[in-house]
C-alpha cells in the first residue's frame, strides 16, 4: 500500500518529524491539529475558545487543500489539558460539525505542544 504526504501552507507546519496528514487505504489521517497561527507559526491569543477555533480552521484548511470538507471526516480525537473546559471546546467544535458529527474521543493529558490547551486528531473517509 503506497502512502502520499499531506501538506498545505494553509496551516502551521510541522513541528516536529511528522506530516501535516498522510493518505492511506482510502484514508487521510490528520496529525494533531494546535492552536498556531499558520502565518506566524505563533499560539493564538486568547483562552480555550479562541484555540479550540483556530485548531479547527487549520483542520479545515488542510482538508480543503485536498478539495475536502469536515463532512468527510469520520473520527476525531481531542486532547485536553484540562477537562473542565470540555463544555467551552464542545460548544466550539460543535459550531464546525453541525449536522451528522464524527465519532470522537476526548482525553485530557498532562501538557500539548507548545503549551496548547486543546489539540484534535482526525480520520477523514476518502470518496
């Protein structure tokens, strides 16, 4: 099975050994999406609502650079750092996945990257 990187100034580089998505057996798998503002490669201001936002456009970003939309994507996982704000980063993510919403995981963790508060993973079904 061959695998093709995935990747689109539209969204923060990597910052580490790792692509952006990589597509494989009808499916793109999205690296942990955080807060960076793909311009600046910065944090974005603000709390948990404004990095919950951000974390999604540079999911969808990545997605329509591959003529996708959040209506492919099957799974998500969300990272916490603090559980406590999973109303706050459900009432945002929820804002991008109105209708028919992926399954998903959310598990909060000890630190993210950079200092983020919230980080998401997706699987998006290839048509």
């Amino acid at each position: 099975m061959k695998k093709n990187i995935v990747s689109t100034d539209k969204a923060p580089a990597a910052i580490g050994p790792y692509s952006q998505g990589v597509k494989a057996g009808g499916f793109l798998f999205l690296s942990g999406q955080i807060p960076l503002v793909p311009e600046s490669g910065e944090m974005v201001a603000g709390g948990i609502e404004e990095q919950t936002k951000q974390v999604m456009l540079n999911m969808e970003a990545i997605l329509k650079s591959q003529g996708l939309g959040l209506d492919h994507v099957v799974k998500t996982t969300i990272f916490l750092t603090d559980l406590t704000q999973f109303v706050a980063v459900n009432d945002i993510y929820g804002s991008f996945f109105q209708a028919n919403p992926p399954a998903r995981s959310t598990i909060q963790v000890a630190a993210l990257p950079k200092g983020a508060l919230v980080e998401i993973e997706a699987v998006i079904l290839l048509d």
